[in-house]
C-alpha cells in the first residue's frame, strides 16, 4: 500500500556520504511505490548562524543533489521549508505541547550546546519544528539516519499527546532506518558520527569531492594496527565503517567482503573501496552539474511547494479546529 513518506535535509554544505547512505538513498527507493515529500529544511539550518549567500546557495545545492542521487519530481514533491509558512505556525502550537525537560533530554542539542548555560531558543525547539515537519503532511514513515532516532520519538510523543488531548490530529509517523548505512562514522574518528560541520575535510566524503581527495581521505583513514579484516564495531571501529561503507555503496554484504579481503591488508581494501565510491558519486556529480543552474530545478521547488502548501493547508484547517483557534472551520 502506498504510504505517505517525509523527510528533510539542512542545507548546511558539505552534504556526505553519511547523509546519501544513511537517508538519500532510501528518499530515491521509497519514491517509486510512496507518495513522497522531500524537504530542504532551511528554517533549521538558521539555528546556527548562516550567511545569508551561502545559505540561498547551499539550498539550491541540496536541491541539486537531491535531483542528481535519483528524486524525480514527477514521482517526489521536492520543495524548501520556508516556502511552506504553516511548518512554522505548527511549530509553535506543537511547541506549546511539548516540555522543556523533554527537550532538555535531546542528544544533538546537549551536544551541540556543549553545555554552556545559554544557547539560541531556536536550536533548544529544533525538535519541535521537527516534529511540524512530519506531522504537517499526516507522513506515517520518516526514512533518516539513526542520529535522528531520539527526534522521530519526539514527535510521536506529541503526536499522541495532542491526540488524546484534542481529539484524533495527527497521524503517528514511524522512522525508517537503513542497516548498513544509519550510522557512518568519520574517518578520522570512528567514535564520532561522520558530520557536515567537522573541521577536518578529511574526516568525511563529501559529494562533490573529486577522486583525488576521496582517495586522500580513505587512505589516510583511521583504522588499527592487528592488520586483519574481521568487522567488529567495538574492537575495530575504523576498519568496521569503511567495511559498513564499501557494503552500502556495492550492495555486497558485510559478510562477503570479510571474505574477499581476510588474506590482504586494509590497503587493499582501502583502494578497491575508493574505486567503488568514486563509481558511485561520478554519476550523480555528473547530473548535479548539468542541473545546478537550471531552470528545470527551479520550477521543480516552486511545483514541490505549492503541492505542498496545499496539503499542509488541509491539516492546518483540520489543527485549527481541533484547538479552536480562529474562525476556520474544518471542510472550508
Ligand atoms: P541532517 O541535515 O543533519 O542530515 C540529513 C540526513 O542524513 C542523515 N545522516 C546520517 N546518516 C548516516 N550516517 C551519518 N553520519 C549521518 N549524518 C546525517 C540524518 O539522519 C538525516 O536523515 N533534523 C534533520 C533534518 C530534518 C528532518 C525533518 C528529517 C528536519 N526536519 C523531518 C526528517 C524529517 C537533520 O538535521 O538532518
């Protein structure tokens, strides 16, 4: 049955192998049976401070990407945050049913915090506009990466919260996590999830990086000194990740290529897997050129937004009456 699927990327740069494996790949198998909504989710990326030229340019970059991994708007709506305002109205009633405790307890903003004892009120409610998010289009699966875990449970909470409050609102969403691509981690520090803000090129794959620096990053990966190809996440975390790499990337199992590789060192392994991704971004880095400055791309964001506006408009009516707020009323 064809389920209603939703899912956001921040346009914040550098989007990595981490961000294709762990979510990308599965916006572009979901889209050929779902009926899908892919978000860049501008309005998240502002709890950070953002320059105002970079930021236009890193949407439009994500929305390229988006079109160059694979998303057909034909099939997808594809469209930018901002342009869809009821993300925002629905934020803030969502927020005025959410607790700062539970926000308190998120993962990402403790650590993006760094616990100092004053941070943006906008990084703290991040989740809440999450939440908004999915909850705007009656989305029942949200295909991320396992960081996003603790927030997809947010959001069921106070889905069910609003719902035994006000009466049946939302739809209860689910999140859908890949096996070999939920969790990459960097290569410089396989402890630490691979990520678009750390300071080391290295420590991540980016895209649009050319074959030279790809190779330069996974040669220069950290693994261990036993010399043995065995997956084991905790007693061989860097050898483990590039294994989760190669696996997602080539379709091969785990398992398979334990095999392959057990007689050779990890140099091997390191060159055949730089092949592999090379492989896999050329096409896409390659599409990403020919679309950038196209018109196609813009005409795509603003058909994805006006698609959208009309869904979220239909449960902003449908969130009005539940509250009392205004003088909507449901059906009009
Ligand atoms: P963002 O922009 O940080 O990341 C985009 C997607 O990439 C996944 N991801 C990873 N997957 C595997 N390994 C990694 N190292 C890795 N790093 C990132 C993320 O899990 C995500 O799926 N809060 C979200 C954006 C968002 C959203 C939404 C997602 C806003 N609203 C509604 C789903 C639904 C975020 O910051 O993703």
């Amino acid at each position: 049955m064809r389920k209603r699927i939703f899912s956001g990327v921040q346009p914040t740069g550098n989007i990595h192998i981490g961000n294709y494996l762990g979510a990308l790949k599965q916006f572009v198998e979901l889209q050929e049976d779902n009926e899908c909504l892919y978000c860049i989710v501008d309005l998240h990326s502002i709890t950070v401070p953002q320059a105002s030229q970079e930021l236009k340019k890193h949407i439009l970059d994500v929305a390229a990407l988006y079109l160059a991994v694979g998303l057909d708007p034909k099939k997808s709506l594809i469209f930018v945050q901002s342009d869809v305002p009821a993300h925002s109205e629905l934020a803030w009633i969502l927020m005025c049913n959410s607790y700062t405790g539970e926000l308190s307890r998120m993962t990402q903003f403790k650590q993006k915090n760094r616990g100092q004892a004053s941070a943006p009120a906008g990084l703290f409610t991040y989740p809440v506009l999450m939440a908004a998010d999915i909850l705007l289009y009656d989305s029942q699966v949200v295909p991320v990466g396992n960081d996003q875990k603790q927030h997809i449970e947010l959001t069921r909470d106070i889905a069910l919260r609003v719902n035994n409050t006000y009466g049946e609102t939302f739809v209860v969403p689910e999140g859908r996590y890949l096996k070999a691509g939920a969790r990459i981690m960097a290569l410089d520090d396989p402890t630490s999830k691979m990520s678009k803000s750390a300071e080391n090129i290295h420590s991540r794959i980016s895209l649009l990086d050319d074959p030279a620096k790809i190779k330069k990053s996974i040669m220069r990966a950290t693994t261990d000194s036993e010399g043995s190809v065995r997956y084991d996440l905790a007693e061989k975390p860097g050898l483990s990740n590039l294994l989760n790499i190669y696996s997602a990337f080539s379709g091969q199992s785990v398992d398979s290529l334990v095999e392959q590789y057990a007689g050779g060192g990890y140099g091997v392994l390191k060159k055949d897997l730089v092949d592999v991704i090379v492989s896999n971004l050329e096409p896409i880095q390659q599409h990403f050129n020919d679309i950038r400055h196209s018109s196609e791309l813009i005409s795509a964001l603003s058909e994805g937004a006006a698609k959208a506006k009309e869904i979220a408009q239909k449960t902003m009516v449908r969130v009005h009456d539940r509250f009392g707020l205004g003088i909507r009323r449901a059906g009009k």
